[in-house]
C-alpha cells in the first residue's frame, strides 16, 4: 500500500487555488504545490510504493522547490534531511553520512558541492528540476487516511554542532502536526 498523506500536506492542500508560496521566481497555489509535490514523489519512488522511511537528504534554495521537494519525500514515505545552504562541503558530508542519506536531491545551483557527496557515500542524485518536471503520472499516496502517518519520521534537522559535532533530531510528523497547532491556537492564526 502507498504511503499516507501527512496531515500537514493534506491540510495546506485544501487551500487549492489560494497562494501558498510568493519566492524569487513567482507566485504559486496549493494546488501547483500539491501536483509539484505529487510528481517529485512518483521519481523518488521509481516504481517502487513507499521509501519505508528512506533518508532523503536535499539541499535546495528555499522557495517553492524546497517545499515541493519536501512534501514529495513526505508523500514518497520518505524522512527529509533539509542541509544548510550556508555549510561548506566538509560539514555537508558529514550530514548525509550521518544521517545514512539513500537519496540526495539539489538544485542546479547547489549541485556542484552535492552530487559529488552524493557518489562519495553511495547514495542516488536527483536534480530537484528534473523531479519536479510534470508528470502523467498518479498520485502514489494514499489519502483516504492521513492520520496514519502521524507516528511516521518526518524530518532530521540536525543541531548548530557549538559543542560538538552536529547531532541528527527526528521530528514525526505528529510532532510537526503538534507544532504547527499550538502557533495557530497561541497567535490565533486563521
């Protein structure tokens, strides 16, 4: 079975023709968003039906590919591991070693520094362009039940290091779901 919709993405996708994201380049909705995020999945899973909690490390200027990026490894079944655009090569290896990275994504301007790490630790490289070219593709998440991947690993964002190496915090996606309700309730968001 497909992985499940993460709540987080299930919920912004309802939004559908409303902006979700203004960056550098344009203004996109939900619904770009959504089918961005759905064709990034469908080449992270390469025929396959779920990344079984898969690290995907991906270093990718913020804006819309970075979160297009992150809710297809999300919808993939996937743990995103977001690297630091400001990390130099040395501590950026550190990142995906540690994190056991299987999949490394970057944007053009960022895959000088990324794929060679990528080839070094023997994970796959993806072109954060070339995943978010569209597809005729399906949607390969399951969305009748999104509450199922609350105790799913979202993310592991790793520490500043000021005392040590950088060490590697799993967020679930119950955690984000958590997160993300106390700011709307504490600042009345809407």
């Amino acid at each position: 079975m497909p992985p499940v919709l993460p709540p987080i993405v299930a919920h912004a996708c309802a939004h559908g023709t409303r902006v979700a994201i203004v960056d550098r380049t344009s203004t996109y909705t939900y619904d770009r968003l959504d089918r961005a995020s759905v064709d990034v999945a469908v080449r992270l899973l390469d025929g396959r039906t779920d990344l079984g909690e898969a690290r995907v490390a991906f270093l990718v200027t913020p804006g819309f590919e970075h979160v297009a990026v992150q809710w297809g490894i999300w919808r993939a079944g996937g743990i995103a591991v977001p690297l630091p655009l400001s990390h130099p090569p040395a501590e950026l290896e550190y990142l995906v070693r540690d994190s056991e990275a299987a999949i490394v994504v970057a944007d053009a301007d960022n895959t000088p520094v990324v794929e060679p790490l990528a080839a070094a630790v023997g994970a796959k490289f993806y072109l954060c362009e070339a995943l978010i070219e569209p597809t005729n593709l399906t949607n390969p998440t399951n969305s009748s039940n999104s509450s199922n991947s609350s105790n799913r690993r979202a993310l592991i964002v790793y520490t500043s290091g000021t005392t040590g190496r950088p060490k590697g915090v799993v967020v679930t996606h119950a955690n984000l779901t958590a997160q993300i309700q106390s700011l709307i309730s504490a600042w009345e968001w809407t």
